[in-house]
C-alpha cells in the first residue's frame, strides 16, 4: 500500500474540515482508497492527513493536484498557514499484536 502523508497547521479546524470534505479532486476517482485525519492531543490548530493509494503513480498525481490545482488556487488557502509538509511512502509490514491474558 502507497500513503500520501500530508501535515499542516491550520487557522481553524472547521474551516478546513469544511473544504477537506469538500472534495474538489474527487478522491475516489483519484484512486484515494482510504483516508485518516488526526491531530496532536494537545494542538487543535494542526492537521495530519493520511490517504491510501494502489500505486505509487495514483499517489505522486494526486499530490501534484494538491500543488497545482488545490493549495495554489485559494480553495483551502484560507484555512491553511504556510506550506503543508508531504512525503510518500509504502507500508512494508502490518502486525496486530495480542492483547495480554490476565
């Protein structure tokens, strides 16, 4: 699995929320096959994004959407400050672990 990871500081959480759900790049046509947002416990106004892909191609394409078509045309500027961090990668392993028995 491919995952674009995404991490920006943001004015106003709703405010982003509210363009991420949006959806100007249609995600799903995009090849996005899931997505997690997060934030730190402890700093609202920070956003982590993670968004799965089957290839490496769908992921680098879909990040330079974001570039060009998305964070360069105002559509999430205002929610967002400065510029997002990024970076792809793939998931070499998934291991659940056990809990312990009491």
């Amino acid at each position: 699995m491919i995952t674009l990871q995404i991490e920006h500081q943001v004015r106003d959480f709703g405010m982003w929320r509210r363009a991420f759900d949006s959806d100007p790049l249609d995600r799903a046509t995009s090849g996005v096959r899931s997505y997690r947002i997060s934030r730190p416990l402890d700093q609202e106004d920070y956003v982590m994004l993670e968004m799965d892909f089957d290839t490496e191609e769908a992921a680098v394409d879909f990040l330079a959407r974001l570039q060009n078509d998305t964070w360069k045309t105002g559509v999430t500027a205002p929610a967002l400050v400065g510029e997002p961090s990024t970076r792809i990668i793939e998931t070499v392993a998934i291991e659940k672990v056990a809990a312990p028995r009491p």
